[in-house]
C-alpha cells in the first residue's frame, strides 16, 4: 500500500471519529429555539420588568460568543466539497454543524432524531423494504426556509447522480434504490433488500441533508469535480450553526435560530494559530476560551497550564487504541505461540498504572469507555486469557513455545517474584536474529517509548535481542505500511495508534483486519475472524451486531495480530471563567464533539 493510499483512508477514519452531521443531541425534552426566535431573526430581546409604577427597566442579554482556537484553517467552505473529498479535521471542526441528518450522535455515542421526529424500524410488504420517516415540521435553514422531505431527496439524487465518492458513499449505500417526498415532512426511504444496521438508522439515517433552494441550479448540469470546485455558493445552515465569514486567521459561524439546540452560542470563532504555542498562549491572556485539535494538548502545553485559576483542564478518554503490531509474514511473529507469551507476560494493568500518558489497559480494540459497544464481561473474559501468578503465565507462555520448536540452554524460571531471563534460546535448531520495534519518539507520544521499553525486556525475558528503534511518525508509518521494492514489508514489530472513527457503529474491523482490509498490513487471515465479520458486517439488529463484534474480539485474543496496549487520553483545556460544560464531556472529549458546541454555556 502506498502512503497516500494509507493517508487518505486514515484521515476518513479520523474524520468518521468527529461526528460529522451527529454531534448534538436533539432530545424530546429539548425545547424549541422556535417557540421563543422567529426563524431569520437572529436576535434575542428580553421581556421588560417592572419594578415600581414609576420605575421601568430593561435588560438584555449579551450575545454568548465563543471564541475556539484551531491549528489550521479550512481548505474550502464548500460541505459537497469536504464530505466528499477533503476530509480533514479542521473542515470537519467548522462545517460540520452546519448541516442536519434524519438522526444524530448524542453524548453516549448513540443516535437520536434530530430532522426525524421520532425512531423508526423498516417495514416489509408485496413492494419490499422501506422506512417512512416523519420529519420535525419546525426546522428551518438558516435563511428561515424550513427543511423538507425534498431538500433529503434532493440531497440523495444529487449523490447519485454525481457519482460522489468519500463520505457520501457511506451516506447512502447502494442498498438504498432510492428516496421519495410523499409530502414535504414524510421521507419515504426505499430499499434493494432487508436493510443491515449499517444502513438504517446508520448510513442514510446519519447522511448530511443539503438545501435543495441553495444548490439546485448550480448542481444542474455539473460533474462532482465542477460541483466541487464551487466557492461563496452563498450556502445556508441547517445544523445548529451557520457559516458566516472565512479569513485567512479567522472564521465565523452564527447561530442557526431555525435549529431546536437549546443552548448554541449565538456566535462561534475560530481564531487559528500556526502552532501550538500559539494558541495556548492565548488561551492564558484570554483571547479564546478552547482549542479543538485532533490530538488534543500536548503534556508541556498541559503542564504549563496547571498554575492558572481561570483554566479547567480536563482528561477524557480518547476514541483510539493503542497496540504492538506484528508482520505476521516474518519468523518468529508468524508463530501465534511467540505472540501469546508476550502477552502472557507483559503487565499491561501495570504498564497502564506507571506509564505516564496511556489511559487504561486494552483488552479489546473497542474502547472501554464507548459505553453503546463495550461489553466488559467478554473484555474480562479476553484478559482472564493472560491472567494468573507470574509463574503460572510463564509456565504457560513456555508450553506454548516448546510445543512450538523453542529450547533454551537454560529455561526462563521465576524466583524470587521475578523472571530470570533464558539462555541459549534456538527455534527449530537456530539462534533467532535481533529484533526490531518501531516506534515514534516522545515528542508525538511519551507514553510509546516507555511501551515499546517494556516490551523488548519482557522478549528478553525469553532470550531474545529485541531492540526498541524510536524515530519519527512519518518513518514509522512508511516502513510498516509501505512495501519495498520486493513487495515486502520491511518491520518485524511496531506501536502505533488509530483513532477508531464512528462509535455510533464501528466500522474498523473490516479494514483493520479482513484478509484484504485496506489497513490491513499484519498480514492477518483468520477464516473464523471472517465468518464473525460477515455476521457484523450484515447484521440487521444492534443485538446481532454486538454479538458478532465480541465473537471479532475473541477471536483476535487469541490470534492476536495485535496486541492491545492502551486506551488513550485527550487533555484539553478551557476558559473556566469565560465557559462551562453542563456534563462530563466524555468519549473523545470536545474534539469529537466538534468544540462542545451543544453543551457549551457561558460561564456562572
């Protein structure tokens, strides 16, 4: 696989991790921003208060602006543009509440209506499969045209039309035949076949709606590449925000006052820096109140940061993994018994405890802090493999190994509560040859070298010369991703991380590990890992669908082409004095939450 081809089916799973359209919760309970805004008015009035017959005054709130700072700028203010093929994180940051969906991702990385009005289940009949979709009647765009069933129609024709690809693609999957307005609040969604999980409510249930009024004329006629290319189309909100302004260091958004959020700022900034230093700077003399990164703040910036009242700094755990890759096509990584005694060993509660920058132990590559997928009875189960005395693990891990052509000239033994390394170790007859693990050094990620320590003296353990190798991110994605001139893939054993993209319904595994994944660079082939991705993949229930992910997650236990080391973290920081979160922030922290526009209120 060539780095661009790994770069950009990376970046769609980074992009799928940020919500696009789904990032606010419309709840039944949420009231109306309708009942008390006319739609086009962007402008809130108090009522008077009297005080005495003689005395009258009147107060009006002050418009709530919060200021975020970001690292870039966007690279276009067209949303066909970015959702189809220039994903990038900053795009995502500022178009994506802009536009609305049938339904969106709530706090707990669920779906909630939001353009529908309540949940709906397929139905079949003598015509086939289809959902009809009652649509809230109070939303508007951000102009005050009220979004229909025909703006959701005209969203799916054009897609289709234009053959858009990236994210689109996924919006509407070829199970959907096709879309229909029976009137302007009821969509009518039919479907080739029994539509899977992945198709609805996710899929066209989560897919970005377009206004029909804004991009009829100019999508008449075009290619997806002329569409593209289109620039100040004078496009309109239907998300909580709307796009206002795009300079160079600033970009301004409004509020949609069409759109039921209770609480969205009346106006958001993103003032961008050109580094890190930058925009922590100004975070300390208050020019803006938080800063969205992909990666959040790095531990300096954090630590310099501790000292100041005004700043919260909060720790959430990251949607990502951490994990030791193993090229499964190279002696001995090949050998599932040399990958058991590692993990057999390693003390991953441990190494998660003392480990400064990792989040909690792996025991499975769905985080444990995505609450709708994790299952912590079958993680437990997962870990119970690699649980016991250290004498017990060791005994184990060296079962599995003799069975598997290893001898040592003196056998790794415990004494004294700890293991003395082995001697003379051979495998079918021969001295192995030195090892090598692939890391970034720590200034990407302190926690990875520590990691990638740990694990070349636990292989020593067993005999082997293993020898941890820290360079920069770029060389280490080349060398485990990019195959030389042979074909080949030149690593023996690397850590890395993913940010896993969409925890509404994790669409990983497939690329990650299927025989011919896109991501798929172990080598791993597995034909019960494939049954139970099919059972996954083509699941019509959430029910069937956990059950096949945790089948997927036994299954890779035991296999293990990873190794599962560590949740990650995200530490962010804000304005205490100027905002505030009315809950935990949660999975992927105000990142994946696109700023926490939906919770974000002015500060007491």
């Amino acid at each position: 696989m060539r780095e661009r081809t790994f770069r950009t089916i990376s970046a769609s799973v980074v992009l799928a991790g940020l919500g696009i359209a789904g990032f606010i919760q419309i709840g039944n309970d949420q009231p109306s921003a309708l009942a008390e805004i006319n739609a086009g008015d962007t402008s809130t009035t108090a009522s008077s208060v009297t005080s005495t017959p003689e005395e009258t005054s009147t107060t009006a709130p002050q418009p709530f602006v919060y200021r975020v700072g970001i690292l870039s700028g966007i690279t276009t203010d067209n949303f066909w543009a970015f959702y189809g093929d220039e994903p990038s994180a900053w795009n995502a940051y500022v178009l994506g509440p802009t536009k609305p969906a049938l339904f969106a991702e709530d706090a707990t990385g669920t779906l909630e209506p939001e353009l529908a009005a309540t949940e709906i289940a397929p139905t079949f009949d003598k015509d086939g499969w289809r959902v009809r979709v009652d649509l809230n009647p109070d939303l508007r765009w951000s102009d005050g045209t009220p979004i229909t069933a025909h703006d959701v129609v005209f969203t799916f024709e054009t897609v289709r039309d234009l053959g858009l690809g990236g994210s689109w693609g996924k919006a509407f999957p070829e199970s959907v035949e096709s879309v229909h307005a029976d009137d302007d609040h009821h969509v009518r969604i039919e479907f080739k076949e029994r539509p899977r999980l992945s198709d609805w409510p996710h899929g066209v249930g989560s897919a970005p709606v377009m206004p029909r009024h804004v991009w009829e004329a100019k999508v008449e006629g075009s290619s997806a590449e002329e569409l593209y290319e289109v620039e100040d189309a004078g496009d309109v909100g239907g998300g909580a925000l709307t796009l206002s302004t795009v300079e160079d260091d600033l970009i301004v958004s409004s509020r949609n006052p069409g759109h039921p959020l209770a609480h969205a700022p009346d106006t958001v900034e993103y003032h961008v820096f050109p580094d890190e230093t930058a925009v922590v700077a100004a975070l300390v003399d208050g020019s803006i109140d938080s800063t969205l990164s992909p990666g959040g703040l790095a531990g300096p910036s954090i630590e310099g940061l501790d000292s100041n009242p005004d700043i919260e700094i909060v720790n959430n755990p990251g949607n990502a993994i951490r994990y030791l890759g193993f090229n499964l096509h190279r002696d001995p990584m090949t050998d599932r018994a040399f990958r058991t005694a590692l993990a057999l060993l390693l003390d991953r509660d441990g190494l998660a405890d003392s480990i400064a920058g990792s989040g909690d132990p792996a025991w499975s590559v769905v985080p444990s802090a995505n609450s709708a997928w994790y299952d912590a009875e079958s993680a437990a189960d997962n870990a119970a493999r690699f649980d016991g005395q250290l004498a017990d693990r060791l005994e184990k891990a060296l079962t599995g190994l003799t069975e598997a052509g290893y001898a040592w000239t003196r056998t790794p033994v415990v004494e004294n509560g700890e293991v003395v390394a082995g001697e003379g170790l051979t495998i079918d007859g021969r001295p192995p040859q030195p090892l090598t693990i692939l890391t970034p050094g720590d200034a990407y990620d302190p926690a990875r070298p520590d990691y990638v320590r740990e694990i070349a003296d636990t292989l020593s353990l067993f005999g082997f010369d293993a020898r941890p190798v820290e360079t920069d991110f770029d060389t280490v994605v080349e060398l485990a991703f990019t195959p030389g001139e042979d074909g080949e893939l030149h690593y023996d054993m690397y850590v890395l991380g993913w940010t896993l993209g969409d925890p509404t319904l994790p669409g990983y595994y497939g690329a990650l590990f299927a025989s011919d994944g896109a991501l798929n660079n172990t080598g791993y082939e597995s034909n019960d890992f494939t049954r139970a991705l099919h059972a996954y993949e083509e699941a019509f229930t959430t029910d069937e669908a956990f059950s096949a992910l945790w089948e997927m997650e036994r299954i890779l236990a035991i296999d293990l082409p990873y190794l599962p080391l560590y949740t990650s973290e995200i530490a962010e920081a804000y304005r205490a004095d100027r905002v505030g979160f009315g809950h935990e922030i949660g999975l992927g922290g105000l990142q994946a939450r696109l700023g926490g526009i939906a919770e974000v209120t002015p500060a007491d």
